[in-house]
C-alpha cells in the first residue's frame, strides 16, 4: 500500500468514527479497492476505486440514511 493510500484509509476511518469509537463504517483498502460497509447494515457494501471517490458516496450514503 502507498503510503498517500494508508493515510487516506485513516483519514476516512477516523471520519466515519463516533466520539464514543464505535464505527459508522467499516471501511478497508484492499488490492485497490476501496470499500465501506455500515454498520448499521452490514449486507450492504459500497465500493469505490479512490479514496475520494469513497467520501462522496459515504457522504451521501449517510445523508440518504438520515441517521
């Protein structure tokens, strides 16, 4: 993993972290893949190919959610 890439990967999961340290998402960078699944419903999974192009769909997914 480059290291743009692991910082990414920690900017992300560090984001999508409540103040208690639970996850919003479980998110992972794997063999170029970027993926977030929430855990409020663990059968969905949103994949991405940039660390940026994962924001937005977090972004909006979380808006969709309405949590």
């Amino acid at each position: 993993m480059k290291a743009e890439d692991a910082t990414s990967l920690v900017n992300l999961q560090q984001h999508w972290q409540r103040d208690d340290g639970t996850r919003v998402y479980t998110i992972a960078f794997d063999d170029g893949v970027w993926s977030a699944v929430p855990e409020a419903d663990p059968t969905v999974a949103l994949i991405a190919r940039s660390a940026y192009e994962l924001r937005e769909i977090l972004r909006e997914d979380f808006s969709a959610r309405r949590w």
